[in-house]
C-alpha cells in the first residue's frame, strides 16, 4: 500500500474490528491509557480486515499478532503498546493535544513517505 502522507490515529474508548485493524496501516498510534481494542474476528466467523494478517505481524511480532487476531480478547492500552501496536500512550486528557504536537511535527517537515 502507498500513502504519501502520515498517517496518525489517536485510540480513545472502545475500537472494535476495522477500527483496530487500520491501526496496522497507522505510521504513529498514540491510546489514553483507558482505551481498550478488540478484534472479533474469530467470533464472527471472519477473517480478519485491512491486511492485518499482513500489518499486525511485521508491527507486533508473530505471537502477539495471532494472539490479538485470532483470541477475539479485550487488549488494554497498555497491552497494545507493549505489543508495539501503540506508539504512545497518554491520559485521556492529553491524548488529542499530544496528538497534534506531533501530527504538527510532522506536518512541519518535508516528508518523503
């Protein structure tokens, strides 16, 4: 896949399926500390979306992918970023300002993705 610009998502609440799994084409993904993300797949009787047999590996490790694909768990912020799902993890206060610092730090600089 090509995107020429970053892309960054800030995980606050509950993600659920296609709002986990895009997180795997995420170049910066910061969590308050009080989200927590599912993937349902196994449930449902689903494959899993977004490449994320594909994202989630090379990001998380084999295991831990498996783990978070196929389990259809609860993972708290905390998890996810020990998995390196997460890049930071920040109150649920903090989480858009510090967000932004960076999406601003970013944007500041010529990138070539």
């Amino acid at each position: 896949m090509n995107f020429s610009k970053p892309l960054v998502c800030a995980v606050n609440g509950l993600g659920l399926g296609i709002g986990v799994t895009i997180l795997g084409l995420s170049d910066l993904v910061f969590m308050a500390r009080s989200a927590r993300v599912k993937c349902p797949f196994t449930d449902l009787a689903l494959a899993p979306e977004a490449a994320s047999s594909f994202t989630f590996p090379a990001i998380m490790g084999r295991q831990n992918a498996t783990w978070t694909l196929l389990s259809s768990q609860w993972l708290s912020a905390e998890e996810c970023f020990s998995m390196g799902l997460a890049f930071k993890l920040c109150s649920d206060e903090e989480l858009l300002d510090v967000t932004m610092e960076h999406a601003q730090v970013l944007a500041a600089n010529r990138l070539v993705l």
